[in-house]
C-alpha cells in the first residue's frame, strides 16, 4: 500500500485526539481547532464529533467536505513536503489540515491561519 493509500485508509477519529493533544500542549483550545477545521472543511463542532463517532476514514471526511475555496492559499511543508506540490488531491487536503494544525499549534494568529 503507498502513502495515498494509506492517508485514505487513515481513521479521523483516531488522529483528531492527536491534533488536539498537540494544540492543547501549545495553550490553544478544542474551540480553536474546531474552528480551523470549519474554515477548511465546512464542518461545524457538532458534526466534526459525529464523524468521530462514526470512525470515518479520511477518505469519507473529505469526501463529504465543503473544501473552503481558500484552501489553495495554504502552502508550505509538512512531513518534509510542499504542501502545494502534493499531486494526490486528497493527500493534499489532508496536508492542508495538518497544516493548519501546525499552524495553530506554533501559535499563529487565528486570521493568518484562516485565509482569506
């Protein structure tokens, strides 16, 4: 299996606890990582639980997703690659994700992360 293949395969319920251990660390809130995911995805809170619960893979959480028309503005590496360059469109929506986590973790600003 490649790494696409395995990015798809990926459960979000399982990697959400991880990005918000690693805000958290950083003196952020669910609150705010919530919000970078709506500005992404579409999701509100409520919804962003009930694809938690429902232990869907990345593949369904994108597929789902009203990517925001912004998201290209999102550039720079993550795991040692342009985020921009990435081919896989859903690898690369995976990699905007992470990123704004990243983001939010390194605490930036709130309006540098949501773009636009």
């Amino acid at each position: 299996m490649n790494t696409d293949e395995r990015i798809a395969k990926m459960s979000f319920a399982k990697i959400y606890p991880l990005y918000l251990e690693k805000v958290v660390k950083k003196g952020r809130t669910k609150e705010e990582l919530d919000q970078v995911i709506e500005w992404l995805t579409g999701y509100d809170s409520a919804k962003i639980q009930d694809l938690i619960s429902k232990d869907v893979t990345f593949d369904e959480f994108f597929a789902g997703a009203n990517l925001n028309a912004n998201a290209n503005l999102i550039t720079g590496k993550v795991c040692g690659v342009q985020v921009e360059t990435i081919e896989n469109t859903l690898t690369r929506k995976v990699r905007y994700l992470d990123k704004l986590v990243d983001e939010l973790a390194k605490g930036r600003k709130m309006e540098k992360i949501i773009r636009g």
